[in-house]
C-alpha cells in the first residue's frame, strides 16, 4: 500500500485517532491481550507497517490508550461538574456518579489505566492522571472549606471515597449488582460520607 494512502485521512480525522478509536473497542469487546499493532492496521485499511509511526510498539499503544483514557476520565468529571451548583454536596455527588458511571462504562480501559500509571518509565501516564486525581483532591478541600468534612490530610478522606467508588463499580463490573443500581448506590455513599466524614461538634 502506497504511502499516499497510509497518510490520508481516516473517520477519526488521523490514523492515530483512528488506530487508538479501534485499539479501545478491541480492549473493550475482547481485552488487552488481544490488542495487536497489525490487526488494528487490517480494521482501519492500511499496511501493517502504518501503524508504527505513530506507536513503535505494543507497549507503546498501550501507554497512549491509558493517557487518552485519564483524559476521558477527566472530561468526565469536568462536564459533570459544569452542570450542577457551586455547593460541596451537589459536586461531590455529581463527582461520584460520573465516575462510577465511568468506571463500568469503561471496565477494561480503566484497568489498563491503574496499571500503566505504576509502571516505571510511564511519566506521560502519570501526567495525564494528575488532571482528574487533582480535580477530585481540590473537591476534597472545598468540603473541608465548607465545613463539610472534617479538617486534617484531605488525601485520607480521599481514599476512602475513591475506596467507595471502585467498590461500587467492582460489583456492578463482577454481575454481583445490576447496573440500574448505580445511581443509588452512589447516592447512599455520598450520604454516608456527608455525615461520617464531617467535623465532629
């Protein structure tokens, strides 16, 4: 295949939107192992050296689906928040949902992004993960401000509510409670946190 068409344009605007659009729903539909340089050039019509331009490797891919992921995470959170008040209560709820709802939307991709965040050399992941971890500490603090939780290291009651989330998201993910379930599940937490984490009289 000449170099003309390997450069064209494709549905995503480039190949490298295009092969990283392809590369998620492979990770979704049939995990990580099945994620292949040459299969992805096959489903998006070029040689199988295309690829390689934009991803020298495997790992390489793999990497930049976990950066694309953090970033999706964050504008997540961001378009979440934009749609509610100012108060503590409303954006830690609205927080809460929109990434448990991330979370067993994207069950593979966000395994993929813990575990590439920890790996060592994976600078970039780690980077683009500040966005949203920061988002969530800066929530944190605003309740602290508020007087809705309690004063002290915001990254203690950060765990815990991180803790909840993925819980609630593991069992939605392992079929041990039905997906309909979230947004009161989320709601009962955000209610449990309200009143166990605020500051004592």
């Amino acid at each position: 295949m000449s170099d003309v068409t390997e450069e064209r344009p494709y549905h995503h605007g480039n190949l490298r939107a295009a092969l990283l659009d392809a590369a998620e729903r492979v990770l979704r539909e049939r995990g990580a192992d099945e994620l292949s340089l040459r299969d992805l050039a096959r489903e998006v019509g070029v040689s199988h050296a295309a690829p390689r331009r934009h991803f020298p490797d495997r790992q390489a891919l793999l990497d930049a689906l976990a950066e694309s992921g953090f970033a999706q995470l964050d504008a997540a959170l961001r378009s979440a928040l934009a749609d509610v008040d100012e108060d503590f209560p409303s954006r830690v709820k609205a927080t809460m949902t929109a990434y448990t709802r991330f979370a067993t939307e994207n069950a593979a991709l966000l395994e993929l992004m813990y575990a590439s965040k920890h790996r060592p050399g994976a600078t970039g992941i780690a980077k683009a993960a500040e966005a949203p971890f920061g988002l969530m500490s800066e929530l944190i603090t605003q309740g602290q401000d508020e007087g809705a939780l309690q004063a002290g290291d915001p990254e203690r009651i950060g765990i815990v509510l991180f803790a909840t989330l993925q819980g609630i998201a593991s069992m939605i993910n392992g079929n041990f409670v039905r997906p309909e379930l979230l947004d009161a599940l989320v709601e009962t937490a955000v209610e449990q946190l309200l009143r166990g984490a605020r500051p004592l009289p």
